[in-house]
C-alpha cells in the first residue's frame, strides 16, 4: 500500500508540473516573438543610409551605443547610399522575423511594396532622420528626426537679416544634398522660402554634392569656374560645406570673408570651421537619435500609441556661439 501511495504522489506532482508549464506557455504566448520564455530582448533591424558624413557616423554610434545600453539586439545594415540595397535589408529583417524595424531612407519615394511587406508581417516600422513620401501613413508608426524645412528656413532667414542693407544681387550657390532625399528637398524648400522675403538673394547655381566633402568640393570648383561673383554659400550639410572650403582656398578666395558659408548640421569639424571663422553661420541638425529610438522600440514592442511625428530639438550657432559650444560638443 505505501509503495501505491507513493507512486499516486509522485504523478500528482508530475501533473502538477506539467500543468504549470502549460500555464506558463499559455502566459508567454500572448507577448509575441522570440521563443517564448519571457526573458528574450528585443531585436531592432536596423538599416542605415551610409557612413557619407560626420553626422552619419555620429548617428550610428548613437545607435549601436544607446541598443547596447537598452538591451536591445540590434541587427545593423549599412545601404551604402542604395535604395536597392536598403530594401534587401528590410526583406531580411522580415525573414528574420525581428520585433521592430527602424532605417532612415536614402530617398523618400519607392517604399510603399516593402513598408507593407512588414506591415503584413506585422513588425512595426520606425523612420529615423528622413521620411518617405507615402500617402498610406499606415505603414509606419512614427517618424523620429529634424524639421529639415525649418533648418533651412533658419539658414535663409540669418542670411536676409545679414544682407538686409545689400543694396545690389547678392549671388547665391547652393550644394544640395542627395537627389530626391528629404533633407535636400526639404532644406532647399525652406531656404528658398526664406530669402524670397529679399529679391536681392538669388540662387544662381544649386547642384547636389551628395552630402559628402568629396562632393562638396567638386561642385564647388564648377561653379567657381562657372560664375565669377559668389557671395554666398549654403551647403545642405557640413560635410560638403567643409570641401568647398577647400575649392575656394584654392580659387585664392578668403572663406567666410569673400563668400559666406552657411551649413546645417553643427558636428564638431563644422562647428571649428565656424568659430575659425570659415563659416558664418549653422543650423543645427542632431544625430544623436539613439536613446530615443531605443525607448520607441519598446513602446512600439509592447503596443502602445506613440506619436506620428516625433522632432529633436535644435539649435542654430553663430562665430561666438561655435566657440562656446565647442569644448562640450559630443559630435
């Protein structure tokens, strides 16, 4: 009879088991993705532009730093500037079934057949630093990144009030960054917005440089050769504004006297370029997004409503401003 007693005892308990494991995996079933045990971390895929610029290579450290610090398993593509190759990217993070998707696009337009790729596969999407141009806002969950609009309206706003007694054509050329991008779209719109408040200020020259100092400075020997009287410079970003300087110490011209430069960006070679007085003015556009995707990721993770639209806050820097920001500077 004991020998039967304890048997009894040990199915019980066998049972008992067995049925707080199933319990288990009934509660684990309801949080989605990885395998189930409650402890697994988050996987971002993540595809970057390229590394182009200062400020791109200060964005993805930002990233990676900031998943490290989050916990978060991050899966890194860099795109090489090719939408082709972003769009791959993304079709291997659905194949991967990872919890969230993030890139910043290398162009707005083209996106609408992957986006709903992921949509179908239902990973949720976060656009970082560029937007796309899709009218199906259901694609994505939120954009996290800069009013391009608005730096280029700071730039072309600093350039009237400085011009405002120019009693002739102030001549200016414009370094565009990459063709169909939303930063050279949209910085190029608000620029022109600006400045159409003086009819003194006009463009003579806009080409695009691609965002890098190669391309910067390129384009400005063209347009040097091609127009004998600048006086002013805005270039889509630091990098290009960076090469140019190098075009017009070359043409024997005096940068920041001669021609005016102005730049958006403010990472750390730009902002000792204009407290050297090479440049004259930035507007600030900050790359350090990590931390903030990260927390957005969860959010998104775990279901919860995030905003549609999601901007940084910035700044724009003068000569003496640059100076004083300079020691601290991060980026």
């Amino acid at each position: 009879m004991r020998s039967r007693s304890t048997a009894r005892t040990v199915i019980a308990a066998f049972a008992g088991v067995l049925l707080a494991a199933s319990v288990a995996a009934c509660g684990n079933s309801d949080t989605g993705g990885g395998s189930g045990d409650g402890n697994d971390k988050i996987v971002l895929g993540f595809s970057q532009v390229g590394a182009e610029s200062g400020w791109r290579t200060a964005n993805t450290t930002s990233i990676k730093e900031a998943a490290a610090a989050a916990g978060i398993e991050l899966k890194f593509d860099d795109a090489q500037q090719k939408q082709e190759n972003q769009i791959k990217a993304i079709r291997n993070f659905i194949q991967q079934k990872v919890d969230v998707i993030a890139f910043s696009p290398v162009v707005e337009s083209g996106w609408d057949t992957v986006l709903k790729e992921a949509k179908d596969a239902k990973i949720p999407v976060i656009l970082t630093d560029r937007a796309v141009d899709s009218a199906d806002k259901s694609l994505y969950k939120t954009f996290l990144g800069s009013d391009f609009v608005k730096e280029g309206r700071l730039a072309g706003e600093w350039l009237v009030e400085q011009k405002k007694a120019a009693s002739g054509p102030v001549n200016i050329v414009e370094l565009q960054g990459t063709t169909g991008s939303a930063p050279a779209n949209d910085r190029k719109k608000g620029f022109a917005e600006a400045i159409a408040a003086n009819p003194n200020l006009k463009i003579v020259a806009s080409q695009s440089g691609d965002f890098t100092r190669a391309g910067g400075k390129q384009v400005m020997e063209q347009f040097l050769k091609a127009n004998p009287k600048i006086d002013v410079l805005f270039a889509h970003n630091d990098d290009m504004g960076l090469g140019a300087l190098e075009a017009i110490t070359a043409a024997g011209k005096t940068p920041g006297k001669d021609i005016t430069i102005i730049t958006v960006d403010a990472v750390k070679d730009g902002m000792q370029a204009l407290a050297d007085g090479k440049f004259n003015f930035i507007a600030e556009c900050s790359p350090l997004l990590g931390p903030q995707l990260m927390d957005l990721a969860k959010k998104v993770k775990a279901g919860e409503e995030v905003p549609a639209r999601i901007e940084t806050e910035e700044t724009t820097f003068t000569q003496e401003q640059a100076k004083e920001a300079l020691p601290n500077r991060k980026y």
